[in-house]
C-alpha cells in the first residue's frame, strides 16, 4: 500500500502502515461485532507471540552455534532413548579448559524445554547430561561447569579437578549428581 504524505523516514514511514493496517482492520472487526478491547487482545497477542518466536529462534541458533563448535573441538552429542536429558560427551575432547564456555548456550535449553516444544540442532531436551571421564579437566573448567544450572548428571572421574572443584560444583548445582 502506497501512502500518498511524504515521509521520508523508512522506519517512520513503516510504522504509519502499520497503524493504517491496524486501524482499517479495527474497522472490519468492529463491522464484523468484535469489540474493540476483544480486538487489540487478540492482536497483541499475535504480535507478542510473532516476537517471543524471534526471541527463541535467537537462542536457538546461539545454542546451535555452540554445538557446532563444541563439535569441532571434538564433542560428541546424543539422546539415551526413553531419558530426558541431552548428552554431551567429551572424550574425544582436544579443546582446553576455557573452551568450556561454549557450553553456556546449553543453558537456554532449560527455558525452551520448559516452555516450548523446541529443537535446536539436535538437542531437543531441557537436561543436560555430560561426560568428561578420562579428559584432562582442571580446577580453571569449575567455572564453566557452575553457569549450567540445568546440569543433571556430570561424569569427571580421572581428571584433574580437585576435591574442591568438585565441591564447589556440588554447591552451584545441587541437583547434579557429579561422579568422580
């Protein structure tokens, strides 16, 4: 639809066709026997809903870029049939403490679990499940390790993570049971 004032503004100028839109369909509705306040519910719902898919579309790809690259450092991702719990094991592992940090996204997973029936690459549960048996883990991977509050199940046996770390993880995850 053409707008015959001159606006010069491509964001102004949108936004008055969205308001002209918004009210010829006002019009139709009231026509129609809606009410007015029936008719801005119903419509703010649409758009809040259109713009929480954006928000969740974001974070789903933060999560997949996160897999990919956990990938290239030697991750391994699966599912246990009849679990709920995305795995993610790390004895092919070649990357260093520090590049624990690409596990954080995985935290995303929990409200788009909960929320929302989602998939995001291959990871389609809320719980998170991982295992570092073997791999040459330190107390500098404890951080990482503590920002995911959906940890359920973490596997650190024959690493180098001190008691300590080990009990300072059981401190910020208390509902994960860390094997070690």
């Amino acid at each position: 639809m053409d707008i015959p004032v001159s606006v010069h503004n491509p964001r102004r100028k949108q936004r008055l066709k969205l308001a002209i839109a918004a009210l010829l369909a006002l019009a139709v509705a009231t026509a129609s026997g809606w009410s007015v306040y029936s008719f801005i519910r119903h419509e703010a719902g649409y758009f809040a809903a259109a713009s929480d898919k954006r928000r969740l579309d974001r974070k789903c790809a933060q999560v997949v870029r996160a897999q990919e690259r956990l990938r290239q450092l030697g991750a391994r991702f699966g599912q246990t049939k009849g679990t709920v719990y995305n795995e993610i094991g790390l004895t092919g592992w070649h990357g260093n403490d520090s590049d624990l940090r690409f596990l954080q996204p995985f935290v995303l997973l929990e409200e788009l679990g909960t929320r929302y029936e989602y998939t995001c690459g291959s990871c389609n549960r809320q719980w998170l499940r991982v295992f570092a048996s073997g791999v040459p883990l330190t107390d500098a991977a404890v951080p990482h390790l503590m920002t995911l509050r959906n940890l359920r199940e973490l596997d650190i046996n024959n690493t180098q993570i001190s008691d300590e770390g080990v009990r300072r993880l059981q401190q910020a995850l208390p509902l994960c049971k860390i094997v070690k």
